[in-house]
C-alpha cells in the first residue's frame, strides 16, 4: 500500500524520483521546488548522455535522438547496470553528507526501474501530469512513463502559476506528512 510504501522513506534525506511525458514539466518542477528548497537534480541517462555524445550525439533531444538514448540506456544497462548503479551512487553521496541539498531529484522513465530504485532507496514517486503535450511512442521509456502507480500525481495543465500553486500543494502535504509520521 502506498501508506507502508512512505513509512519505508527516508524523511530526512527525501529522494523524489520524478515522472512524465516529455515536456511535461519536470525540469521546471525541479526549477520551482528549487525556490523553496535546495534541489539536487540528477538523471538516470547521466552517464548514457556522456557515452552517447562520444558516440556523436548533439544533445538533441528529438525522436531519434531519445530512441537512441533509450537503446543505449537498455545496452549499458543489459551489460553491467550502469545508469542504475550511477543513480544509488549518487544517492548514497547525498545521504552521507558528499552532496549539501535538502531533496534529491533523479529523473527515471522506465516502471521497473523506478520501483526497484523506490524500494533499495526508499525514495518517493512524482508524476508530472501534463495533458497538453503529447505522448511520444517511438521508445520504450516514453512509452511507458504513465504505467506506474505514482505516489504523488503534480498536474501541470494549466498556466507556470497554476503549477507553482500545486506544487506548493504538494510541498504543503508532504510537510504535514512528515510531522505526523517523520
């Protein structure tokens, strides 16, 4: 249940692994969470992106460009866990004192990965809701993004004010959250 699933969370050193469509907002909700509170953004694809642009990639983010990220990330993945790996590192960096914030963001497309990362690091899960961007079907990743049960559902359909507003909404519960149960 998703009550037993935030008792397993570290509330003194929150790690939010954030969801969406592309466009949809997640870099800005980091942005705006960021005015609030000392942000740690990290991504899954960190080290694939490094790789990739040896491999010629300009930073793109087109179809081709996320097909060809999302089959390096499988690869790297299939081989020696790379992308994972690199995200618990971080984290662990984070919960030990290596790096100073007081949320940890690490962006995560694909389900399974986002549950096996929520469960060894007892993180909660964002989705960034947004239906005025479309779904992009071309790899896997994208894909799939919405088939997962989310902890938190951030909706982002209307205006950069309306999205500030729910995200204080969010920051709001998660507070009380964490005086009742933290």
């Amino acid at each position: 249940s998703k009550g037993e699933m935030i008792s397993m969370v570290n509330m003194d050193k929150l790690v939010f692994i954030v969801n969406g469509k592309p466009r949809a907002g997640k870099d800005t909700f980091a942005m705006i969470l960021n005015r609030y509170m000392n942000v740690y953004k990290y991504s899954a694809v960190t080290k694939v992106k490094e790789i990739a642009t040896l491999c010629g990639w300009d930073g793109q983010k087109e179809e081709r460009d996320r097909k060809f990220l999302h089959e390096l990330k499988m690869l790297t993945s299939e081989y020696s866990d790379m992308a994972y790996q690199d995200v618990v590192n971080e984290i662990k960096k984070y919960r030990n004192g290596e790096i100073e914030a007081d949320v940890f963001i690490v962006d995560v497309r694909e389900p399974e990965e986002i549950e096996r990362l929520a469960k060894e690091v007892g993180a909660l899960t964002v989705f960034i809701e947004n239906n005025n961007v479309p779904a992009i079907t071309s790899n896997a990743a994208d894909a799939n993004v919405e088939n997962y049960e989310y902890d938190f559902v951030v909706p982002n359909n209307g205006t950069m004010n309306d999205f500030e507003e729910e995200i204080k909404l969010f920051m709001e519960f998660l507070m009380m959250y964490c005086l009742i149960y933290g």
